[in-house]
C-alpha cells in the first residue's frame, strides 16, 4: 500500500459553529456540500462520489468543534474537520486535516477548495 502524507487546510468561514457544525457531522447536510450522497447505516457513514462508495466510521466527535472520520477499507487513514474560533477577533475557521497520496496532492487540494466552496454557498457564508 502507498504511503500518504497528512495535509492540513484552513478556510475562513463567515459563520458561527453552531451553523457550522450540524454541516459537518449530519449525513444529509454532508451530501450538500461534500459529497454527491451521504448514508449512514447501523454507526457507518456512506460518502457516494459518482458511483464510488466509501465508508468511514465516526471516531470522534466534539458539538461545535470537531469531526474525524476513519476510513473504513483504508486503515490507518482518516480525516478530520476542525472548527476553531478566534477568541480576539471571532473569526471562524475550518482546519481540514486529511490523508493524500504525494501524487495526488494538488488535486485533493482543489478538491477541498471547491467543496468548501460549496459549503459556503450552501450557508450562505
């Protein structure tokens, strides 16, 4: 198996993490902005890209504050969605930390830019 490398991304969201965190966590509001659909079956996550199924269990979980999902069919790996607020200024921003194949870095990239993109349409941030 390929080693993957972590990545860690930051985006400015105009929202609060209350808004925020229900997008991050509930299957039907992922399918909105991160993947074409989303299942949750018997504790398990089904995120649905074209025909492509991939399962990931939630592993950790903090109201307003964090996601991580593991990959189920691609052990260690995993990735996580951090909401972080600034204490002076009250900015709110989404630290995503995932797991990329070396050659398949920029893509991934783009990848989260465009969903976050989404995601902000989506809230109307």
């Amino acid at each position: 198996m390929e080693e993957k490398v972590q990545i860690h991304l930051e985006y400015i969201i105009n929202s609060s993490p209350r808004i925020l965190y229900p997008f991050i966590q509930e299957p039907n509001a992922l399918s909105q902005w991160f993947a074409d659909d989303v299942n949750f079956k018997e504790g398990i996550y089904e995120f649905i890209w074209e025909d492509e199924v991939n399962k990931a269990k939630l592993v950790t979980n903090k109201e307003n504050k964090l996601v991580r999902f593991k990959w189920i069919d691609d052990d260690p790996y995993y990735f996580e969605i951090e909401i972080i607020q600034d204490e002076l200024t009250n900015d709110v921003a989404l630290v995503i930390t995932d797991h990329v194949k070396q050659d398949n870095l920029e893509d991934r990239k783009k990848i989260w830019d465009n969903s976050i993109g989404y995601l902000q349409s989506v809230i109307g941030a």
